[in-house]
C-alpha cells in the first residue's frame, strides 16, 4: 500500500527536517494557538518518561471539563483511526491501522550506550525489526549506535533533538529541532528519516489542538507521524511480567507498541522484550517496522552529499564537546561562582567606600597646601601637550610643572618651550623609555609631593588639589586618581568608557577597602617621594611600571588609597589596532609585574598585604575570569543549537542584566550620564571577545618569554579640556 504523501517525502528536493519554509506554506517563526491545559507543558530533559493513557485521558477530561471543545480541530476520523498518519499535497489526512497479526516494535528516547545494544540484541536473537524513533542530542552522542541500528535491519525514525513538547513552540522552534536531528542522522550514518514521532504525545485518541497543528504542520512537509496502540508503560520501572501485560493488543489486533531504549534503569524492559516477543509469536502474531506493517517502502532515505558532510561536522562538533565537557563544566562553575560573586562583593564595597568618604564628618587630617611638582613625561605627544599644559596651569594648587621630552621628533618639546609659562620646565633627554622620563623628572623636581600624568591627560582646575589631599595621612605613600574617557565620539571609545567608569567606581573602591590597590594609574597618580626612593623608583623591568611601582610601594609598607573626584580626562585608542596594542601591552606587563614580585605572597606583615590578598585578586579578575568567561558565551551558543534557545538566551541575558545593574551603580557614583549603557550588550559579544584575544596574546607571549619595546599610540588631541562633571547629590568634593 503506497501511503498518501509519502512520495513527497520520498524525492522532494528540500528533506524533512530542514529548518526552512518551504513550498506548502510553511513560515518558520509562526506560532500555534494556545489553548488551556490542566498540565504545564514545557521542555523535559531526554529520558523523561511519555505520558501513560490513563495520565492522557485524565488530562483530556480535566481540560474539557473547563474549555470545553479542548479537540474542537482535530478530525473525527483521526481520533478513531490507527497510529499513523500521513497527508497528500492537499493537506488531506489519512489514517492508517497496523493489520492484524502484526506488531510495530517502537522504542523512543535512544540510543543509549548500555541499553540500545542490549534491546538490539534481543531482536538479533529472535529475528525481529523495530523502529528506533531516536533523540538527536544523544544520536549524535553515539553516532555507531545509530549505525548498529541501521545495519541490524532496524528502521529510524526522529523523536525531536532536544525532547521538548513541541506543541508549546513555534515552527521556528520546531524547524530546529528536526534539522539538527536529520544533520546528526545524515552525520552518524549518511541517512535521513521521514518518520516522526512527537514527545508526550503518544495516543491519538488524546491528541489536542495544539498536538494536532503541531502534526498538520509536519504532514506538510513531508512528515509521517507515528503514534502508538499500546503503552508497555516500561517507563514506570514495572516488573518485567506487568510490562509485557501492558503491550499484548487485544486478540488478533495489529499493534504499534512502546517501548524505551533509554531514559533510566531498562533492565526490566530487556527482559520483558524477549517475554513479549515469544509470546506474541506463540499467539501468532508477526514482528516489523512501522513502513514494514503499512507495506510501504522503508522511510529512511540516503542524505545528499551537502547534508551528509554538515552532519558529520555537526557529529564531530558535538563529540569534541561531549569529550571536554566534564572539565568545561567544572571550569564554567567556578568561573560562574566567581562572576557572581565580584558582581555582588563589588557593589557592596563600592557603596561602602562611596559612604564613607563621602561623609562630612570624613577627613584624611589637616589640608594639604604644600606646592606639587607636576611630571608629565613626553613622546612624540605634539597633537596633545598644549592641551596638558594649559589644563594644568588652570590647577587651584600650586604646581610646578615638568615636562620630560623623552627624544621626540615631532617638536614636542619645542611646543611647550613655545607657551613660554612661569611654571613650566622643560626637560629635554635621549629617548630613553618612559621610566627613564619619569626618574628623570622625580630627580629635577623641588617638592617633595610628586605627580605623574600622562602627555595626553588633561586634568580639572581642581584635580591636583583633590589627589594630594590624602597625603594628610602619613601612612599614605601613593594616591589613585580616576581617569576617565575624554574621547567618546565612536563606539569603541564608548566601549572603553563604560570599562573605566565600572573599574575606577567599583573595582578601585574594592581594592582600596581592601588595601590592595593593584595599579597607580599613569595618567593620575601621586607620589610622596620618599615612598619612591623606599620602592626603588619607577622600573624599566616591565611594560607596567605604573603596576610595578605600586606593588613596590605595597612591598615597603606604604599604603595607596583612591581619591575619587581627583578626575583627569584621556584620550582611549579609537581604532582596534591601536586598543590591540595598548591592551597587549597592559595585560603583557602587568603579568610581567606579578612574576617579578611574585615573592610577596611570603612577605611578612604589612609588606605581605598584597602577596597575601591583592595578587590573589589580580590574578583572578585580570587573568583568569577574563580567559574563562568566554565559557558562558559558548555554553550559551552550545545551548542556543543544541538544547534550549529561548532558556540559553535568557541565562545570558541574566548574566548581563547584572552586569547593566553593576554599571548603572557605576555611573550613578561617578554622576555619569547612562545614555551609552545601550553599547553594553554589544561590548559583551565584541569588546569582551577582542579583549580575551588580546590576554591570550599576552599569556602566549610570557610563555615563551618575548620582550616588548615601548610603544607609544597614535593620538589626535581631541581632548582639550575637561568636561563638565554633573553634580551627583551626596557628593562633597574636597572634603576632608
């Protein structure tokens, strides 16, 4: 008997499964309607049982009971008619009865490495085929099961990917679930099927609307859709004798039986196997595959040569996963323990930090009034140096300044001289490196309060005045300032902008409660300068001499404490190969920094503070957070293909919904403006991604021990002037 519509499925040029539209009016991304159930639907794992009859029929009734026509679409002769249904082109259904004397063997759920072989077995040992209706997410866990299947005379039909109850989804949803499942089909063993058997919908006589839609939409593209006679109910864990009980069909009455390859202990379901089938071949009854008892041909076809290749990549892929994801797994939950918990330490400290120094009654001691010497080491800095210097004239603290032209040869040093102010120097050297530049400027200076900002800063009239203030303290060796972003014109210094609203305001708040302050930024720091002579001065052994210098300070004991409304005003790297280079050599350096002083996890007393808590905390949040968090981003992709899209998305929208509230704190502390926090999704899939390049280049580099000369970035002078801070209520500037 030729089965209505089977053809189409047969030599169509677009196979079943293929998650697009196709020629019968099929639009991916519609949705079923919804209709009351008395049972929430939702995705179940694989292995989860199949509904009983008796859970089907109760169901049915309580929804009628309270819709009323809960099958109000479904056809009469479909809900009377036998297990399998096909469609014609016209969309006319046909139901078709398995004939006396027969019984259809189907096992859902597989396969599964312990029990599929063994099922297998049994029908080997009594010359018996069945239909193995299989999970595409274990299929192609076990491709040579499917294989084994195949060659023991079995037919193969499709169970979904992911096992979910498709009649809560969209066809979108639905698309999905069957091409991955004919992708790892065509992968594991170069075919795919036309047999479908939807999850939780076993009987016809309960199928639904939404079921119903679910399996019109099928039909169209070329699905038969297969249900069951008789429930073994082997899912139940029932004794062998009871689940034999459960399958035999009523005397003479051909049968599609269920059975379970998978999902659990199927001990019971191998032994009642051999049972069932010597009785039922004592009564008389035949044993075939679903096509064999409809006598049409087998409804598994050979996959065309692009189909087969992206299978087997598809196989490939997902056995190269399933092979690290015990490590992958273990790795994720500790970088997830750990994201979770800066997110919630930082703001938690951040707002402690924010109260306390904000409190009226807060003070460091006295006002600092002593006069300041200004360093501002120069390379090459002719787009930017006027614009320093002016900003810094404008300082309401008495200043020298001191400009170290470090051998530039673009008349840096001659722009400065040029502007002809009582209060600068400039200081003119062979190009030596920056350390050298600010060694240099340290040894001119007359005053023994030091500051260090970079030739591309600009800083605020009352900057220098806020950044000193600490200095009342005489524990206190070194002051952080809080560099923002001058240059916000396009998206990538936007990027960068919300990265130092969010490290200056929480990250910095963090360490200086915890009295670990990883880096003295070189666009804003202060210095006494006997705390320099104490830490050797600045260092040419690393890339970082901002990072090396503070820890160096941490080691002799003094303490560095953040300012927050001491502001400067940078210029960030506007295009991704000069932000490559800046960062490689950051992270590059400050790794360098770590090793040199790796000796400070021993140190003893105040000296050992850092070694004891602030390398920890470096190396974590720097090194190892930022390697391993793209974890969540390939489990979100892993999960997006292969599991559940719409709850993957929504995990790592999750995620980023903490980050969003992180920054918004941030930006409300620093009296930011939250318009470009829209960027923040967008910095997470590209920013981060790029970022996470640039530390493995770095990590790779330190392996094999390579040396960096200084580089020096392109700039354009686009920050000239500090721009206007908001007035962020609570704030008192310049108290203490």
């Amino acid at each position: 008997m030729l089965l209505n519509g089977y053809l189409r499925a047969e030599i169509g040029a677009d196979p079943p499964g293929r998650g697009t539209s196709d020629s019968r009016g099929a639009v991916p991304g519609s949705t079923f309607p919804v209709f009351h159930r008395a049972v929430p639907r939702g995705a179940v794992s694989v292995g989860t049982p199949p509904r009983s009859r008796a859970f089907d029929a109760a169901r049915l009734r309580a929804a009628t009971a309270r819709r009323g026509s809960y099958q109000r679409t479904v056809p009469e002769e479909v809900l009377t008619g036998g297990p399998v249904l096909t469609f014609a082109a016209d969309g006319k259904v046909t139901s078709h009865r398995i004939p006396r004397n027969t019984i259809a063997l189907t096992f859902d759920d597989g396969p599964d490495p312990e029990w599929t072989p063994k099922v297998l077995e049994v029908l080997r040992k009594h010359d018996v085929s069945g239909t193995f209706f299989v999970v595409g997410r274990m299929a192609a866990r076990h491709p040579q099961l499917i294989r084994r299947i195949l060659e023991s005379g079995n037919e193969i039909g499709v169970h979904t990917f992911s096992h979910p109850d498709l009649g809560s989804h969209s066809t979108g949803r639905i698309d999905r679930e069957l091409a991955r499942t004919q992708l790892v089909l065509a992968g594991a063993a170069g075919v795919t099927s036309s047999l479908f058997r939807a999850p939780y919908t076993s009987y016809v006589t309960v199928l639904d609307d939404r079921d119903w839609a679910v399996t019109r939409y099928l039909g169209r593209k070329g699905y038969i859709s297969t249900f069951i006679d008789k429930d073994s109910e082997d899912w139940r864990q029932l004794a062998a004798a009871k689940i034999v009980r459960n399958a035999m069909p009523k005397a003479g009455a051909g049968a599609s039986v269920l059975f379970h390859d998978a999902g659990g202990d199927r001990a019971q379901t191998v032994r009642a196997l051999g049972m069932y089938i010597k009785e039922m071949k004592r009564r008389g009854y035949v044993f075939t595959t679903v096509t064999g008892a409809l006598s049409a041909p087998s409804a598994v076809h050979k996959a065309g040569t692009v189909r087969l290749w992206e299978g087997r990549a598809m196989v490939a892929a997902v056995s190269l996963t399933g092979a690290v994801m015990p490590a992958l797994n273990v790795l994720l939950l500790a970088v997830g323990a750990a994201v979770i918990a800066r997110f919630i330490t930082m703001p938690v400290l951040a707002a402690w930090h924010h109260r306390s120094r904000n409190r009226r009654s807060w003070t460091w001691g006295p006002p600092v009034t002593e006069p300041v010497s200004v360093i501002v080491p120069a390379y090459n800095e002719k787009e930017c140096i006027a614009h320093t210097i002016t900003s810094l004239a404008a300082s309401r603290h008495p200043i020298e300044i001191i400009v170290v032209d470090d051998g530039s040869t673009d008349g840096t040093a001659d722009i400065a001289e040029a502007m002809k102010l009582p209060s600068v120097r400039v200081i003119r050297q062979r190009n030596a490196g920056k350390p050298a530049a600010l060694n240099r400027g340290v040894a001119n200076a007359r005053h023994d309060l030091i500051v260090m900002m970079d030739g591309d800063t600009v800083f605020e009239p009352g900057t220098v005045g806020e950044l000193v203030r600490p200095f009342a303290d005489t524990r206190v060796g070194a002051v952080a300032g809080n560099a923002k972003v001058g240059n916000r014109n396009s998206v990538i210094c936007a990027w960068q902008h919300i990265e130092y609203v969010m490290g200056f305001n929480l990250d910095r708040r963090m360490y200086d409660l915890l009295r670990c302050m990883p880096t003295i930024p070189g666009a804003i720091g202060a210095f006494r300068r006997t705390a320099l002579v104490d830490a050797g001065g600045m260092s040419e052994d690393t890339l970082a001499e901002d990072t090396d210098i503070t820890i160096a300070l941490h080691r002799a004991g003094w303490r560095i404490v953040y300012a927050e409304h001491a502001r400067a005003w940078t210029e960030v790297p506007n295009s991704v190969g000069q932000l490559w280079r800046q960062r490689y050599r950051w992270s590059y350096g400050t790794m360098q920094a770590l090793w040199k002083h790796r000796r400070s996890v021993v140190d003893r007393g105040s000296s050992g503070r850092f070694g004891r808590v602030g390398m920890p905390l470096v190396v974590l949040f720097q090194i190892l957070m930022p390697l391993f968090a793209p974890l969540i981003d390939l489990f979100m992709l892993y999960g997006i293909f292969f599991f559940d899209p719409v709850r993957s998305l929504a995990a790592w929208a999750s995620v980023l919904l903490v980050q969003l509230l992180c920054a918004l704190y941030a930006f409300k502390l620093d009296g930011e403006r939250y318009r470009c926090l829209f960027l923040l999704p967008l910095q997470q899939i590209v920013y981060r991604q790029l970022m996470y390049l640039v530390l493995l280049h770095s990590c790779a580099t330190a392996v094999t021990g390579a040396r960096l000369p200084w580089q020096k970035l392109r700039r354009t002078g686009e920050v000239d002037a500090p721009p206007r801070p908001r007035v962020v209520t609570g704030q008192v500037p310049g108290n203490g």
